[in-house]
C-alpha cells in the first residue's frame, strides 16, 4: 500500500485512476461472458474477483486517499465491483442451467430397455462334489493327501501289486509318455498318493486323496479321458472289515440321508484283500421299502441298490512293499468317482454337461452343492 498523499493525484494512484477502473471492469465483465462452463467461470473469477485483481487492488488503495478523496473513489470501485459481481451471479445461473440440462440428456436413463444383470459366480460342480466328499472325512478326523499328475510307473502300478501283465497296464488305458519305456505315466488313479503317503509318514495313517486322473477312454456319456476321483486310506494297529463298513456306512449317510442303507459283495482288486463292491439302498425309491415300483426307478435302474465303489483290506504285499509290517498294521481302502457322485447326488444325465463349459451348468449350482 502506499503511502498517504496530501493531494488527490490519479498519476500517483494508477490504480483509482477512472479510466484504469473502467478499463478492469470491462476485461472483467468480457472474461465473465466468455467462460464456457462453471470451471473456466471459476478461473474468471479468481482472476477478476480474487485478491490480486485489478478492482481488489485499487479498493486497496483508498485507504492511501486524503479524506475528500475517499468518498468519490470508494463509489467508483464500489459500483465496479459490484456490476461484476451481478454479472457473475447472472452467468453462474447460466452455465447451472446448461450443465443441469445436460446432465439430464446424458445421463438419462430409458427405463424401457432391459436391465444388463451381473450373474452371481457359479464354482465348478465337479470342484463342490469334491469339496463335499473331502469335508465328509475331514469331519471324521482324517487328512487331505495329494500327489503329481505325472506319475512314475513303479508307484502306479507295481506298487499296487499291479505286475507288469496286468491289463491295465496296456497302452490302450493308460497315457504313457515318450519314449514309452520311460517309466512315468499319467496316473490312472489317485491310489499313488496312498503309496507316497505310507512310503513317508509312519501309521497310524488315515488319508482322503482327491484329484484328477487320466485313461485313454472315448467321451461319451458315462466316460471321459480326464476325471476325478477320491481314494480314502486308512493304515492302523488292529483295523478290520467292520471298521471299513463303518466309515462307508458313515460317508454314505453324510452324502445321502442319514437313513441310507449299504451293502457289500465280493470281488477283486490287487491291491486289497479281502475285496468287495459296495452297494448304498437308492435314495430316490428307497430300494425295498418301495419294492413295487423300484422298477421304474431311473436312479438305481430298478435294482433298489446304486454301487458306490470298490473297496478293501490292503493287501500285505501293499504293505510290505511301503514297508510297514503287515503283521502288526493292517489297513483299509476305498475309493469313487466324483464325476459318478455327482451324477447321483444331482441328477446330471452325462459327461458332456460337466466338461463341456457351458457357464449355464454351472450357475444351477451357485457356490453350494
């Protein structure tokens, strides 16, 4: 600010000077006009209203005035600054109403198109039937195992009493990898966990063994090259066929109805003796209870009775071979498919539907099976 002056001199104060004022308002009042939107208004207005334009500075100077001088500059800046401010109240309502008018044309919304809905996530039900049979022994106290897809022939096949002339072992059912006398294989069943898994952990032992396993098959409707299956083992001082009945007899009523029936039949399998097929009472016709119309029954195809899976004590050679003596540890095993579980639990007509990647298959089944 300058210093008080004696005499009222426009050359000494340029900023009071009336041409100098008009000529600021004038910039001011062009600039107000001008602004496109309420940003470019707001830049104007600091320009021409802040504390550093042209009208705040000379209103700074009137304090510098001899008082005769004051009243007529005080009007002067006065009514400059305040036309400026009705023309930026004047123009401020007019960019509002611009930009409220287009707001509502671009941001209109045609309530008549129909709605674009985020489908909810769908896991896989092949995953979920896993998790499920998974939950059912890890609720009973046992552990969840694992192993390599890509298998050495040893644990798959000789390991399981599987000889070197057993058919399974032929090139037609099982993914050899070149050279074909490498030795390594895609494993053809989870049952290689087992072996990994008594090979390294001393009994007791109780595993349930989920994954992917692969067989040269076509596929169709109850076949495919990659599925998956579940192998539970149990390894213990004093284990018998009843224990084996009873943890069956306890899976199958955690995964059908706590009032589902078993029963076995003999047969065999190389690596368990004695073997046996399990049979669970059909949870749609319950089996005998509607004996007159277990004909029509779609589900069990009319025999009241759905297999399960093969099952048995784990043969002593098994163990020998993992080296655990069988004459102090005996052991159990079972297994299934999950691809077959989940066709009975839900009713899935096929293998196309499961492998297939329809997302429409799926969502039927949200994050719960």
């Amino acid at each position: 600010m300058s210093a008080p002056n004696s005499n009222y001199d426009p050359v000494e104060v340029s900023a009071l000077d009336p041409a100098n004022v008009d000529a600021a308002l004038a910039d001011a009042l062009a600039a107000v006009a001008g602004a496109t939107d309420l940003d470019d208004l707001k830049t104007v207005r600091i320009a021409h209203q802040g504390d550093k334009s042209p009208l705040a500075l000379a209103n700074r100077e009137i304090g510098a005035l001899p008082p005769t001088a004051k009243a007529e500059a005080g009007k002067r800046v006065g009514q400059a600054r305040g036309k400026l401010g009705q023309a930026f109240a004047a123009r401020q309502s007019v960019l509002e109403a611009e930009r409220d008018e287009r707001i509502l044309v671009d941001e209109r919304v045609d309530v008549s198109v129909p709605a674009l809905r985020r489908r909810p996530g769908a896991r896989h039900p092949i995953e979920l039937t896993a998790q499920r049979l998974v939950d059912a022994f890890v609720g009973m106290g046992w552990e969840v195992a694992e192993g390599p897809e890509l298998e050495s022939e040893w644990l798959n096949f000789d390991a399981l009493n599987l000889g070197p002339d057993h058919p399974a072992r032929q090139m037609q059912d099982t993914f050899f990898l070149d050279p074909v006398d490498s030795g390594l294989v895609l494993r053809t069943q989870t049952s290689p966990v087992q072996i990994r898994t008594m090979l390294e952990q001393e009994p007791p032992i109780y595993i349930v063994a989920p994954g992917k396993v692969y067989r040269t098959d076509d596929l169709d409707a109850t076949h495919t090259p990659v599925f998956h299956q579940i192998e539970c083992l149990a390894i213990d001082k004093g284990l018998t066929m009843a224990h084996l009945r009873g943890a069956l007899d306890a899976f199958v009523r955690i995964m059908f109805g706590p009032d589902t029936r078993t029963r076995v039949r003999a047969n065999y399998f190389p690596f368990t003796e004695p073997s046996m097929e399990t049979d669970f009472l059909c949870f749609v016709c319950h089996g005998a209870e509607t004996w007159g119309t277990a004909e029509q029954c779609r589900t069990c195809g009319g025999s009241g009775w759905i297999e399960l899976g093969g099952s048995g004590m784990v043969n002593r050679k098994v163990l020998r071979t993992c080296g655990i003596d069988p004459d102090v540890y005996s052991g159990f095993a079972f297994g299934l498919g999950i691809e077959r579980a989940l066709m009975l639990r839900h009713g899935v007509q096929g293998m196309h539907e499961m492998v297939e990647g329809d997302i429409r298959f799926s969502q039927q089944f949200g994050m719960g099976a």
